[in-house]
C-alpha cells in the first residue's frame, strides 16, 4: 500500500511539474513573435532556458548534501509563480529578459530534481513510467487553448499573455502539491567544501573518469543543438503556416510520448542502452526528414509525422539518457549527476541551439519568413553526422542490470 502511495505521489509530482512548463513555454516563442521583438531578442529570451539550468548543478550538490529534495522543489515552484506572475506584467525585451530568466534559474533544476526523487523511491528502469505522467501534464496544458477559446470564449490563447497567468498559478499549486511527496534526506558528506568543479557539475566527470559516460555527455550536447530548431522554435514554424491551435497541434507528439514512455523499460531491458539512445537519434532523423519534405512537397500530413517523432525522441534519447546516468553514477553523486545532465542538455545545448538556430532563422528567409525546408535540410544532415559518431563512439555494455 506504502509503494502504491509513493508510486501515485511521485506521479503527481511528475504531472505537475511539466504542465506548468508545458502551458506557458510552448507557446511563447509565437507570443514574443507577437510582441514584435527583433529575432535576437526572442532568441536571447528563449534561452533563458539554457541560463536556468546553470543552476541546476549546484542545487544539485545543496541537495546531495544539505537540503532534502522535496523541501527544495517546493520553494523553487512558489518562486517560479513569483517570477512568471511578474512576467505577465511585462512587454518590452528588458523586463521579459529578467522575469523570465529568473523564473527558469527556479524551474530548470526542477527536472533533475524530479528525476533523482523518483529514482530515489522507485527502481530506475520504471522511472520512464514515472515520467510518462510528464507527458500528459504536457498534454492537459495543451488543453488549456481549446477551453479557453471554446467554453470561456477567449478570441486567442496562444500568442497571447494568458498561458504566462496559468504557468504563475500552476506552480503555486504544484508547490502545494510537493509538501506531500515522500522525504528525500541528503546523501552525500555535509562538510565537504564546495569547488568550481562542484558548481559546475563536473566533479561528476572528474571522479567517474568513464570515458563512455564522457562520450554520452557529449553526443547529448550536439544532439540538443538539431533538436532545438523544433523544441524552440516549432510554435514560430506552425504560426508562419498559418496553424491556430499551436499547442494543441504541438502536443501531439505528447500523445506519442505516453506510448513511447510506457514501453522504454521494455526496451531499455531488452535491448540496452546504446540501442535505445541511437533509436532515439533515428527519431530525430525522422522527424527533420518529414519537416523537410512536408515544407517542400507543402504535405501538412507530413509535419505530424515530425511532431509524432517527438515522443521517440525524447523517451528513447532524454529520458533514457537519464536512467543511464543514474546507473553510472554512484549514489552520494545522484542528484549532482542529473543536474549536470540538464545543465548540458537543457543549458549548453538549448543555449547554443537558439542562438544557432535564431541565427539561421534571420539569415535564411524567404520573404518575411524562414526558409523552413533550408532550416530543415541542414537538421537533417546534422542528424546523420551524429547517429554515425554516436555508433562509432559509444560502446557501454549491452544490456542494463536491474536494481534488486
């Protein structure tokens, strides 16, 4: 009874935590665009992402060591409704710039937090099921759009202020929701000082000295790069094709991921780690592949099968990413070690993505608008050079061992 009530809170958490991303950042990218700020301005914004999660580390380390996970993550989620609410209050690049980027250095290491108190109660190979419960509170965010416009008669949801008000008053009630999730005490040697390696999230790398879990942290870098072109910009891409329910349409690849999610264990155990990351990567050919021939060929069924790929993508390349680093490191490194994680992906690799693909969004257009089926093709080239590099370069062992 005791593991059904861990099992259902950490699902909460789960849902909680990716709705209130889900509702406001899916859609932001078409509202700024609304703002009619310059693309280096919604860059810069967009990347507040990538500046959020330079925290993610060293709370990392204050969890390991100081601070009990589930104490940490419902501060953090009362100061993101703090900063988001004060974000709706602002329209010029400045204010944004600031509100927002103090709202992500309080989200971002929200998603290594809940991974680490999740694998910490349950085993990890069943964490994907855990995180599926990530998905459909994306999903139910998505929902918001459609009520909002069919029952409360909004004329427009997305492109609009009012999902930046519901990211404000969802993490206030995920906060709420936190003070109920099982302890999770620190594990690591409260008096150890703290280093530059430790704020950084390298001590992992230095004290692991593994050169295939190096390897994985780089792969995942350059991956997220590609990546990012959709994650960031996909709202911009379906508004210059004229798509009014942008999140509804987004969320599909959601509906994708909850299947996807459920049967990455399966595929975790049955074929290993490397197969599931370079299915992951496959995905994401994929994906740029279709993108590239719906703009070409203009197929809008094809787009779907770019945004279908993302529930691939990202349980059998992100999530699964997660559970190997979790097996790889040692237990008083855990937290820091999915810190660190988020830090390259959600960081690095965001950061270096929107500026790239910002970059690439203004210098190739046609017309006002991109030149989608350019962007699209050299997306797709890059993933072939990195599913090669990853098949040449990664070699763990096959098969994933279970917890007892």
């Amino acid at each position: 009874m005791k593991n059904k009530k861990v099992f259902f809170q950490l699902c909460i958490m789960m849902f909680m935590q990716f709705f209130i991303f889900a509702v406001w950042w899916v859609p932001f990218a078409a509202y700024l665009n609304e703002l009619q700020l310059e693309i280096v301005q919604i860059s810069l914004i967009m990347s507040s992402m990538a500046i959020g999660s330079i925290a993610a580390p060293l709370l990392g380390v204050i969890a390991d060591r100081h601070i009990s996970s589930d104490k940490l993550l419902t501060g953090l989620n009362l100061l993101v409704a703090v900063f988001l609410f004060l974000a709706t209050q602002q329209t010029h690049f400045a204010g944004l710039m600031i509100t927002v980027t103090l709202a992500m250095l309080c989200y971002m290491p929200s998603w290594g937090l809940t991974s680490s108190i999740a694998m910490t109660h349950i085993s990890s190979e069943q964490f994907p099921r855990i995180r599926m419960l990530g998905a459909v509170g994306w999903i139910s965010a998505g929902l918001f759009s459609v009520v909002a416009i069919n029952v409360f008669y909004v004329p427009k949801f997305d492109g609009t202020v009012l999902p930046l008000y519901c990211g404000a008053g969802a993490a206030f009630v995920a906060a709420v929701f936190n003070l109920f999730l099982p302890k999770t005490p620190p594990t690591a040697d409260k008096s150890a000082k703290y280093s530059i390696q430790d704020i950084l999230g390298l001590k992992v790398l230095s004290t692991l000295k593994n050169r295939n879990f190096n390897i994985f942290i780089l792969i995942s870098f350059l991956a997220t790069i590609p990546f990012t072109l959709y994650y960031t910009y996909g709202s911009q891409f379906l508004q210059d094709k004229g798509f009014e329910y942008i999140t509804v349409t987004n969320n599909w690849g959601q509906v994708a991921e909850l299947f996807f999610l459920f049967i990455t264990t399966s595929i975790l155990v049955k074929y290993g780690i490397k197969k599931a990351l370079l299915f992951g990567l496959f995905a994401m050919l994929i994906r740029y592949i279709s993108l590239y021939s719906g703009v070409v060929s203009d197929q809008q069924w094809l787009y779907y099968i770019g945004i279908l790929t993302h529930g691939l993508i990202f349980g059998l390349f992100y999530v699964a990413g997660q559970v190997y680093t979790d097996k790889a490191v040692p237990q008083e490194y855990k937290a820091q070690a999915q810190g660190f994680l988020s830090f390259v992906i959600w960081g690095l690799g965001i950061f270096a993505g929107n500026i790239l693909s910002g970059w690439m969004i203004d210098k190739f257009r046609m017309g006002e608008k991109a030149d989608w089926s350019l962007l699209f093709l050299i997306s797709t080239i890059t993933a072939i050079v990195l599913i090669c590099l990853f098949m040449i370069l990664f070699k763990p062992e096959n098969k994933l061992e279970s917890k007892s």
